[in-house]
C-alpha cells in the first residue's frame, strides 16, 4: 500500500489509529471523571438505536436479546477506528483532510449528546476532549512521518540483495540506512501515545468509579 512519491500508506493509517485509540480513551476517561451517565460512543450507538425503523430494531434485538447495545457501540469503536485509519491515510496527503474527518466526528457526537434530554454543555465535554486529542495526536504523529519520510517496503528481490552483512557500505543505498531510524522514531512515539492513552483510560475508569461510588453511598 503506497501513497504518492513511494512512500508506504501504512504508517500514517497508524498514526490516525493511534489518534482514534488516544480519542477514545480521553474521553472515556472524562466521562467517568465527570459521572456522566453516556460516554460519546455510548451516545451515538443509542441515537442509532432511536432512529432505527422499529421492525428493524425489534428483528435485531429478537436477533441477538440483550446484547443488543453492547454490540452496537462494539460497532461504532470498530467505525469510529477504521475513519481513524482513513484521516491518517489522508492527512498524509493534506493534512486538512484528516482533521476535517476528525472533526466530523466530533460533530456526530456532539449531536448525538446535545439531542439527548436534558442535555447540557456540561454533557459535550468529553467529545469537545475527545476531538482536541485526535487533532493533536494526529499532528504530532503526521508532522513526523513527513519530515523523516520513510521509503515504502522494499520488493523482496532487492531485499535479499541488501543483506548488512555482505552489503559494501560504500555502495549501500542511503535511502535504506535511514529508513529504519525513521520507522523506529515513529513507532516510538505511536507506542508511547498508545501507552499514555491507555493508562488515561484505565486512570480514568477507577477514578471515577471511586467517585460514584462515593456519591451513591451518600
């Protein structure tokens, strides 16, 4: 998978990957902070169900009994991923263009949270988190890869011609020696954003399962 210029797809669809994990985890992490019943993804897979024609929903349900929101908000992550991996396919095009796909998102569920009753802005806080933290993400992952460009995979041909140990170095392809540094900065820095979200998330969960905790023994 090449983008235009031989430069593999690949790594930017991680890094819009990255970015959507990284989303998702903050504002789950937000939403428990705050006590809020419905997390964004939550918000949306229910406005789904809303507006779903209702033979089509009771068939569903009939389908799969009481797995039925669970599996639609599996659903909408499993969405909500794959437009991640297509904003950072496109940001490495324009940047603009993933952080438009970003922001619609954003926008689904600022809609989906907003319509909800008695909704207040108290309420779009984790999606307005959510959406700031997938632009950011998605720039300091996509700002790398374009300034250290890593050439696409080499054909397995040429491959097993550039074997280290039997390559002369006065005649080894520089665009080969810099590859590997630059895919190792970048997974790097993916793994780390991927770890730092992860740990918000889990952070999140227990802290503001304590704090409902503490509200409801009141």
């Amino acid at each position: 998978m090449r983008d235009h210029g031989g430069v593999s797809r690949k790594p930017f669809a991680l890094a819009g990957l990255v970015a959507g994990l990284a989303g998702i985890a903050v504002s789950h992490a937000v939403t428990m902070l705050l006590t809020l019943r419905a997390t964004p993804l939550l918000a949306v897979a229910e406005a789904v169900i809303e507006y779903t024609p209702g033979s089509v929903a009771e068939a569903l349900i009939q389908l799969v009994g009481r797995y039925d929101k669970p599996l639609l908000v599996a659903g909408v992550t499993l969405v909500v991923l794959g437009l991640s991996a297509l904003a950072g396919v496109l940001a490495g095009r324009r940047p603009v263009l993933g952080q438009l796909v970003f922001v619609a998102m954003g926008a689904v569920g600022f809609v989906a949270i907003w319509t909800r009753p008695g909704s207040s802005v108290y309420d779009v806080l984790p999606v307005v988190a959510g959406t700031i933290t997938w632009l950011v993400v998605l720039s300091f992952l996509v700002d790398f890869l374009v300034d250290h460009p890593a050439p696409a995979d080499e054909p397995p041909a040429r491959r097993a011609t550039t074997d280290p140990a039997t390559t002369d170095p006065a005649t080894a392809d520089p665009a080969t020696d810099v590859a590997n540094p630059a895919r190792r900065g970048f997974l790097i820095r993916a793994g780390a954003v991927a770890g730092g979200a992860l740990v918000i998330g889990v952070i999140g969960q227990f802290a503001g399962q304590a704090r409902r905790n503490v509200e409801s023994a009141r």
